[in-house]
C-alpha cells in the first residue's frame, strides 16, 4: 500500500497555484485599507492547511501583485534596549507597548523605519518613514523620528533579524486585510532559528469583526484568536538568559505544530 506524503515542496507549489487564482490587487489599490489605526487579531496554524484555508477565500478577497509575485519576502532587523526593555515589557503583560524595526520589503525594493504602538485597548497605530537601508547603528533622522513618536529618548541597538514569507490578502466587502505569514527564520550572529511548519495569520480591522470570511474560515478549522509576538518568540530561541515563563505555552504550541 502507497502513503501519499504531502511534502513541503508540494505544500508550497500549491500555495503558489492557489494565490494565482486570486484577484490581484495593486499596492497603489491597497492605500484605501492601509488600516495604520487598526485592531490586529492573530491566529497560529500549521502551515499544511494555508492551501485548504487559501481555496476557501480566494472568491472574497484579492491578493497584493508586485512584478507578478504573490508571495513576497519580508527582512525586517529589530531593536531594543541593551536590558531588552521592549521584550521585558511585553512579557510583563505591560499593556501600552512598542516594537521598532526597520524592515525590507524585498520585491518592493523598499526600506522603513517603522514603530508599532500598542494602547490599552488593544489598538495598533502603525508609524514609519522611508530608509536607504539597514541601519547597524541608528542615524540622526531615524533617532529623531524615534523620538518624536514615542516622546522617549531611548539607546536602541540591533536585538535580532528575521525573514519570512508573506501573502497579503484584502477583503473585497470591508475595510479588512489579512497578512499569512510563514517560514519564519531569526538569526543573531551565528545563531539560528527556523519555524517552517507554522504560519501566523493577522487579521488587520478597524474593530475585530466576528463575521468576517477569514475568521469564519479558521473557526472551521478549530483555530481561535492567539496572542503571539514574532519578536517575543525570536528573543526567546536566540537569547540564553531571557525570562520567559509566559511564553512556555507559546513555545509547545509551536514546537507541536512544527514536528
């Protein structure tokens, strides 16, 4: 008797195909939902269901197109404190929060300085400027512009860099994005860590809606909204002396769906 495997590569040639068979949508197009203000609600899935997940929405929503590329790559180095105040904070279950980064969008051939703000009600504001490039030690523009958003004077040095793949969905009914998010690396020096057995779906709304055709497809699925931080999880695998009691469930969860 014949078991069929559902391999990596055949899982990602289907990812491929299915993305094709959406609707394309332009980053000029995608100004109307940039959603900078926004609720964000995560969902953690091993990546074996993104083909079924994808053919299910693919008559709701359109997929972002640049230079034909559907499924685009995203660099992004992040910063903190020298005692990862950032980390400890968001460990501490502080509830008004920061992460900056600079990220490249690798098909774009675009570079932002960007800073993620989060209040006490769960709301995102999302603030950036355009970079030339990776800044190993911050320029005088980028401390400014860190100032001036966060109205803190902070020493920021490189924590850690991570790559991954994304596919951009936006909701054809309502003012709604989604991001997928998958071979997830973190790289620090010479240490690694890689994460391709799971993808992170982030469902970007300006209030979480219940009804939407994404987190219906996922309750489905048996998946409900996840509490995760690719920042978090990357300090954690990559620094040795980190406290990280909170985010051991996080770390089985992921471990599992990996294996």
């Amino acid at each position: 008797m014949f078991v069929f495997l559902y391999t990596k590569l055949q899982m990602l040639t289907d990812i491929h195909k299915i993305t094709k068979e959406i609707s394309p949508i332009t980053l000029k197009e995608m100004d109307a939902v940039a959603l900078m203000k926004r609720t964000d609600t995560k969902f953690v899935v091993s990546k074996k269901t993104l083909p079924v997940i994808l053919e299910s929405l693919k008559e709701k929503y359109r997929v972002l197109e640049i230079d034909n590329n559907r499924v685009m790559t995203y660099n992004s180095l992040y910063f903190d404190t020298k005692d990862h105040q950032f980390y400890r904070e968001h460990h501490n279950g502080k509830i008004n929060r920061l992460k900056v980064r600079m990220r490249k969008y690798v098909e774009s051939e675009l570079f932002f300085l960007e800073i993620k703000q989060k209040d006490h009600k769960g709301r995102t504001t999302k603030s950036r400027i355009p970079i030339k490039n990776f800044e190993k030690e911050l320029s005088l523009a980028s401390n400014d512009f860190i100032e001036k958003i966060t109205a803190e004077k902070l020493n920021l040095t490189p924590a850690l860099m991570n790559g991954f793949n994304r596919i951009t969905l936006v909701n054809m009914q309502s003012n709604e994005r989604v991001t997928i998010d998958f071979n997830l690396t973190y790289t620090l020096e010479d240490v690694q860590k890689t994460y391709d057995g799971i993808a992170i779906i982030e469902v970007k709304q300006e209030r979480f809606d219940r009804s939407s055709a994404i987190v219906r497809e996922l309750r489905k699925h048996g998946q409900f909204p996840y509490s995760i931080s690719k920042y978090c999880i990357g300090m954690v695998n990559l620094y040795e002396n980190l406290k990280y009691n909170l985010f051991k469930r996080k770390l089985i969860k992921l471990n599992k769906l990996t294996a």
